[in-house]
C-alpha cells in the first residue's frame, strides 16, 4: 500500500524517509531515527488479525500472527497459510519489488509473510512500480489495485505509474495505499477416499449403525489400464480412513481400488462412493474367508479444471467378523467444530473444525476424576472407549472451553442418548466448561462393538476483524 504518515515500527522508533526514486539513486535500508513528527509514504498490503497464541487451530484455517510485520525472510517455495473463515487462504514467501517507475531501478525487495502481508516503508513522493515474482507451484490469479493511489498501467503481476503525492498535497500528515494485492491459483488437484467398516449383520450394506472402523487394512490404488502395478499403496488408519490423490488431474483418467482382505474377518460389503462412480467386485460371497481381494473398478474421474480440487468419497470396504468369540468393547466419539452462525445448531455448511481443545470422560457419579481425557486431533475429532462394556454404565463428556472462542453448540449425538449442559449462553464467554451428561451405554454383548457418535461441541467465533489485502489464493478465475 501507499503511505504518508509518522509511524514508528515496533520498537517505537520512526523510520525516517527513503530518497526519492531517481535515475541515480541507490537503494539503502531505512534508517531508525527516534520517534517524532514526520512525513512518510508506504507500499504495501495489509491485514488485520487478533489471534490468541494458544488458541487451538481452525482446520482447515491456521492461527495468525496478531501484527504483520513489514517483511519476513524469502521461503524456498511459498507456503500457503489459511486464514479466519471467510478468506481465501494466503501465501507466504511471495517476493515483491519495488522500483522507480520512471527508471526500472529497484529500490527494494521483500517478501510475503506468513499472513501473505507485505509493504515497503518511508517512501518520498515519487512515481512507482510493484511487481510479483509468480510463487512455485501456483497458477497466475487476479490481481488487484488498491486505493487511494491510482494504478496508471496494470500488467500481469505488475502495477505501474503509482503516484505518491508531494508534500502539501492534503493529506499532508499521513497517507495509507492499501490492498495492492497479488492473486495466485491453486493448481487442479483431485483425490479419493473411504474407510474400511465392520459389517456388523454381514448383508453388505453399510449401515447407519455400523460405525466400528479397521484400521491396518491395505488398500491399493491402480491405473485402469495397468492392474499389476499399483498407482500408491496405504494402509488404513486409526479410523479406518484411506486417502489416495489421483495423478494427472487436468487429463482425467480411469482407477481401480484394491482392498486386500484383514485377517480375522469375513468377507463384507464392498461399496462405490460419489462422484467418480465405480463398479463393486468382491472377491468372494459374503461371510466368505481366504485370501480375498475386493475392488472397486470403473472410478472416472473427469478433467479437473485449472484452480479446482475434484474429491471422491465413501469408497468403502465392509468386513464381517470371523465368528470368533471376542470381548465386549464400546466406543464414544465427536468432533469441535466452528459454529460459524452461532446459533448452537451444527448446520451442515460448518464443516469447519479446531484442534487441540481438551476433552473428559467421567462416570456420571464421579465429575471430580476424569476416566480418560485427550485432545482433538488435526481433523477436530476425539474418541474415547467406554469401560466394563459388558455391564454398560452412565457417562459425561465435557469440554474445556478453548482460548479465542465464544460459546457455541452442545449436541449429543446417538445412539447412546445424552443431554445438552453448555457452560453458558450462546456467544458469551461465561463458564470454561460445557458438558454432554445422562450418556446411557446398555450392556453389551460378547462378540459385540457398540459407538456413540456424533457428541459435538460448537464454539463461536465473533469479530474477527477487518482482513485486507495481501497475496492470497485466488478460487476463481480472473
């Protein structure tokens, strides 16, 4: 942005004014001078942001710095950092220039922080140039000038013939150029995934109840037109979760998933998801054994335009149980999610979650020592399993209230019943402790998995600022 102003950085100094772009001027850094009375002009883009430093992280939106300050060392390649919901994501180690319009001298050099933010400080009256190196790994975006100085000439990455007013020109105490911002396309991506369930009745269909996941399953994905080698090979995590990024995304192409059968199971359901398609072969009946493999063929995807990102999802394997009798075992979980609205309610548009906010599990006759406690993961969810689940028992989750966060949702989820005790009313601050109680898990049979799901909490997030400009990721076309 453009600037006149007496301003002093953060250690409360005013820096004093760079030459004024001439053919033979030379480029010096600002000089401290103490605080006092000036005038001044800055190129730069700006960004407000007011975020704890221990508040737990918005996914897939980061916590920001509370300043931006005027530069940040060069990254060997620019990394994108997501910003307050609402924005699009920014991109730090972006390198600016600044240069007299009239000579091409460069006067200065600096890159994007990690709020995207850059500026250029103690400029005098002058006529300047911006321009953007293009970041690694970016498409070219819309570029944007800022106010009040008017951009003469705009180019790709480049905004020429800025005048900097002279002194005496109102207004004569301080001038603030802002939003000059740089926009980038992320480039097409696509990707696919799913989960490997237990098929509780073993009828091939997942059901809304069967919530127990497999983890350690191998799944492999191939190029339709070469099944002996696969594309990328996984394994199934904790919650049974597989993801694979699908190559060549602007050509589109054909896949085939592979499951290969886990021991100790029978074989299940194999389920196509949306919206590639796809065409379930399993490798035996159901309840079948041996050494199975279940696919899922003719998943399409289709070209994946410049800037876009094409998901395919549900693409699940079921597996049965062996028979074998096993321990009875019951599971409780739920995630944090942010309550955009704020009106207590998860909709489903507020898909956006926050880690690291602390999370207890109690037996309803005993709040003053918790049975377990955790945090949630990078994906805003947390899990616990139930003790003496043969015998079934009365619980309650409760949560810590996180740091930066005002009150939000408290809702139980199924099937196991719940009711709602927030620490306080909706957008206040009010008590650090919100709490699901009267969690009913009946006894459980042998051989048997039982899981709550969906206990969720919602926080609120209100004044977030005024977020200016900056180099940021561009979601749609210039």
């Amino acid at each position: 942005m453009i600037m006149a102003a007496a301003a002093s950085d953060a250690n409360g100094s005013v820096m004093a004014p760079m030459a004024a772009p001439t053919a033979s001027a030379t480029t010096t850094s600002p000089m401290m001078v103490p605080a006092s009375t000036g005038l001044r002009a800055m190129l730069a883009s700006s960004r407000s942001t007011a975020t704890s430093a221990t508040a737990p992280s918005i996914i897939p939106l980061a916590t920001v710095a509370a300043a931006d300050p005027p530069a940040v060392a060069p990254l060997a390649d620019p990394v994108i950092t997501p910003l307050a919901v609402g924005d699009e994501p920014a991109i730090q180690g972006t390198i600016i220039t600044l240069l007299d319009a009239n000579t091409g001298q460069v006067l200065a050099t600096t890159t994007t922080n990690a709020n995207g933010f850059y500026q250029f400080g103690n400029l005098p009256a002058g006529n300047y140039r911006i321009k953007e190196t293009q970041p690694l790994n970016f498409l070219d975006g819309k570029d944007t000038p800022g106010t009040p100085f008017i951009v003469g000439q705009l180019n790709n990455d480049d905004m020429n013939q800025i005048l900097v007013p002279v002194a005496g020109t109102p207004p004569t105490v301080s001038q603030d150029g802002v939003l000059y911002n740089f926009g980038e396309l992320l480039p097409n991506h696509a990707e696919i995934s799913g989960h490997v369930y237990v098929d509780t009745n073993c009828d091939g269909i997942e059901q809304a109840t069967e919530t127990s996941r497999i983890q350690g399953v191998t799944i492999q994905l191939f190029d339709a037109n070469n099944l002996t080698t696969p594309i990328a090979s996984t394994t199934t995590d904790a919650n049974g979760f597989y993801r694979f990024d699908l190559p060549n995304a602007s050509a589109g192409g054909k896949f085939v998933i592979r499951e290969l059968q886990p021991s100790g199971f029978l074989e299940g359901g194999v389920n196509p998801g949306t919206p590639f398609g796809g065409t379930a072969v399993p490798g035996g009946a159901l309840q079948s054994g041996g050494s199975l493999v279940d696919a899922i063929t003719n998943v399409v995807l289709p070209p994946v335009p410049n800037g876009q990102t094409a998901s395919g999802i549900n693409y699940n394997f079921g597996e049965c149980k062996s028979g074998n009798v096993g321990a009875a075992r019951a599971f409780i979980s739920g995630h944090v999610y942010l309550d955009a609205n704020c009106n207590g309610v998860e909709d489903a548009v507020e898909t956006r979650r926050i880690k690291g906010v602390q999370i207890l599990l109690f037996k309803a006759d005993d709040l003053n020592s918790p049975i377990a406690s955790t945090t949630t993961d990078a994906n805003g969810f947390y899990r616990f399993e139930l003790p003496n689940a043969s015998s079934g028992g009365q619980f309650v989750i409760q949560e810590m209230q996180p740091a930066g966060f005002q009150e939000g949702g408290t809702n139980p989820g199924t099937p196991f019943g719940g009711t709602a005790l927030p620490g306080a009313p909706l957008k206040s601050t009010g008590s650090p402790i919100d709490r699901i109680t009267n969690i009913v898990l009946p006894p459980v049979p042998d051989n048997t998995t039982l899981e709550g799901i969906e206990y969720n909490f919602g926080e609120c997030r209100t004044g977030k600022g005024n977020f200016l400009g900056s180099s940021f990721a561009d979601a749609t076309t210039p």
